[in-house]
C-alpha cells in the first residue's frame, strides 16, 4: 500500500502480525528484547526469515499498559502493512503467545498508508 494512501478498505483481508511496538514509549524503552517465542510454528517462522522478519524472538511488551500505542507490522503473504491501534484493541493480549493471525474486516480507515485498528473491525 502506498505510504501516501489514505481512504477506507472495503474488503476483509487475513494478515499475520509479524512485528509491533509501543510507540508511546520514548525509543531506548521500545527496543525489542531478546525472549523466546512459545509455539511459533516452523513454517510461519521460515516464511518470516524468508522476507526478512524477526523470527525465533518478540520484543517485550506490556499490554495492561491502558498508555499504549500499538504499531504493528502486518504481512499478507505477498504485501507488507503498518496499522495503529487507533481504539483499545483488548484482544492483542494475544500476540505474546507467538505468531498472531488477524481478520481485518471492512470498512478499515487509512491514514498516510496506515490501517487504523478498532475494535469492530479486527477479529483474532
């Protein structure tokens, strides 16, 4: 998706959580620490090697932070996404227990090439 898109998706789209952050913290506390993924599948983690995402490790994050604010790295298999948790999205919890898949349902607003996240249009 173009960096400078922005518009509403009118189609439900299946993405894999491969990267996020907690961009409300400064940088030297958002930095990925090293702590083993529990049940990342062999197949989901050759394919993320494959187009060059961390794999075998998470970076920490504290989702009881009410504070936050998730950016996520998203992948289609064939396209790369940002998104924003623009609303608290309480089903994110989920994401430390290893790879996360995500069902994206319409309308999803775009703003500069970044899906914003609601609760009513994402489902884990």
């Amino acid at each position: 998706m173009p960096a400078e898109f922005s518009g509403v998706l009118e189609h439900p789209i299946a993405v894999l959580v491969v990267d996020y952050a907690n961009i409300a913290l400064p940088l030297e506390k958002n930095e990925q620490t090293e702590t083993e993924a529990e049940g990342e599948d062999d197949e989901v983690s050759s394919y993320l090697s494959k187009k060059g995402h961390m794999t075998a490790t998470l970076p920490k994050f504290d989702f009881n932070n009410n504070k936050r604010i998730a950016k996520l790295s998203l992948t289609d298999g064939v396209s790369d996404f940002d998104a924003l948790e623009y609303e608290p999205l309480l089903k994110l919890k989920e994401i430390g227990t290893g790879a996360l898949l995500l069902a994206l349902k319409p309308p999803i607003q775009v703003r500069k090439g970044l899906l914003l996240l609601k609760p009513e249009n994402c489902e884990v």
